[in-house]
C-alpha cells in the first residue's frame, strides 16, 4: 500500500485533471474548490502565483487544496493526521500562510498543526455555516414584485450595493468601480427583486453552475428596506432559477451569530451541511 502524500503544483489544467473528478464526488463540501478553480481555469489573473495540492494514497485522491496570491489555504476536509501531514509539508517547503479556510474540525486541526510546525500562532477569525437546498419551500407572506435578471445597464446599482453589503458584513478587500473587476463578485449572475412599480429593493447573485452545484452569494438588502420579505424572495427566485437550470445541489454560507439570516434559510427549504471556520495566523520571522 502506497503512504499517502502530497503534490504540489502551479499548473491549473494538470491539477484540475488529477482532481476534477474527486471535486466532483462532493460538490456541496467542495463548493469553493470547484468555483474558484473553475475561475482560475477560465484565466482569472489570480492563476498567476496560485498553488494548489492533492493528497495522493491508496484508492486515489483524498484531499486537496488551493491557495492564491497573498491569500490564505482553502482546503476540502482532513483527517487530523492529514491536516497535521499537509502543515508539515507547507511549512518544510518554506509556503508562509495569513490565514486557512475550511470545515471546522479541518481548519482547527490545521491551525493547531502549522503553530506546532512553524510557531505562527493562530486565532480565530470566523465561523460560518454552509446549507445545502434541500426542498424549496416559496417565502409566506410572499411581497408583492418580481425577480429580474441584473443587465449591463444596473452596473453602478450593483457595485453600489455589493460595495455596501462587504462594508456590512467586514468583508476585506473593499469593494468599488475601481475594485470591481478583480473582486470574487465580478463574474457572479445578479437578480434584483422588483416592487411591482420596478424599483429593485433587495439582490441575490449566484456561481455559474459546476458540477451541478450553484452557490447563492451574496444575498443583500439595504438597511432601510429589510424586514418586508424581499430577501426571501430574491433567494427563493435565484434558487428556483438554479434548479430550473439542472442544478443538483444549491448552497449558501450564512453568518450563525445571525438568526435572522439562518431562519430564513431554513424557512427555504436549505439544511445545514458543515460548520466553517477561519483561523489567521501572525506573521513569523
């Protein structure tokens, strides 16, 4: 039997070619892998300076991750041996890591490993809780309106309003006109939710499909508007749209300090998956 062991590479198509099909098999606790190297495969500046590895053993692939420039380890579920095997790889090859992002038992184990390993020390900057749809159920009392796929002409409108939801929820790098292009928000598919005289009150914006698996985000209404079912109503148009489309699974990360957001959810028809977390880590000599 062949000890597991990690590769690493630069190489987008050579990764996504030993991989794919691992992604694959668990695209709701894969999400991000799938959407991000989908993107970077698509020529996205980001595939410059990324990293990404597997975790190669007996049976094929168990693991695999992706890192990109100046930004921290996004990496599918570990073992704690394996998260303590993968630090220990990274750091023997000199990697330097702000910060990882992974199911909670996986970036815990992680964090604790790359601190014994490198004596970063590690603290915790979020959770978040990943829901997976299960069966859509249409929000009651449904407000009066419609959903509208977001056109060339709402560009400011957009930029405006996902300007002020990373503002809200202390999301970094700030997003503007200046910033747009290159913020994880640029190649997303928009939908404003309508009041019946046509002024867009609330927006939801969803991943292009990929391997069946459509994650909604961000979900955003202005302060002055919510409370009035609008939310509910763009998610429920965005998640009904996916579905329409072929999507097998459709996912979404909400805030669990936020009982409003996570109530509303699961009003939806969306069931919890997995826990997430975020560790930094300081910076070491």
């Amino acid at each position: 039997m062949h000890p597991d062991a990690w590769h690493l590479t630069d190489d987008i198509d050579d990764f996504l070619h030993l991989t794919g099909d691992f992604l694959r098999s668990r695209p709701t606790l894969h999400n991000m892998q799938l959407t991000v190297t989908e993107k970077l495969r698509a020529g996205a500046p980001e595939a410059a300076g990324a990293l990404f590895g597997r975790l190669e053993g007996a049976g094929g692939i168990h693991a695999a991750f992706y890192r990109l420039p100046a930004r921290g380890l996004a990496v599918t579920p570990l073992t704690p041996e394996r998260a303590d095997s993968l630090a220990a790889h990274l750091a023997a090859h000199g990697h330097r890591l702000p910060y990882v992002s992974a199911d909670e038992a996986t970036a815990t184990a992680f964090a604790e490993a790359w601190q014994r390993h490198t004596g970063a020390a590690a603290t915790l900057r979020t959770r978040i809780r990943l829901y997976r749809l299960g069966a859509l159920t249409p929000p009651q009392p449904h407000p009066e309106g419609r959903g509208r796929a977001a056109g060339a002409q709402d560009h400011e409108q957009l930029v405006r309003w996902v300007g002020e939801f990373v503002d809200t929820v202390g999301e970094v790098p700030a997003v503007d006109a200046a910033t747009w292009a290159g913020s994880r928000f640029a190649d997303r598919h928009f939908t404003f939710w309508e009041t019946p005289d046509g002024t867009p009150v609330s927006l939801a914006a969803v991943t292009t499909m990929t391997a069946g698996m459509v994650r909604v985000d961000p979900v955003y209404t202005p302060a002055h508007l919510r409370g009035r079912g609008y939310a509910g109503a763009v998610t429920a148009a965005v998640s009904r749209a996916a579905l329409t489309a072929g999507a097998t699974d459709v996912v979404l990360y909400a805030d669990p300090a936020n009982p409003t957001s996570n109530a509303l959810y699961q009003r939806l028809g969306y069931v919890r998956v997995a826990e997430w977390a975020v560790y930094d880590f300081a910076r070491t000599a």
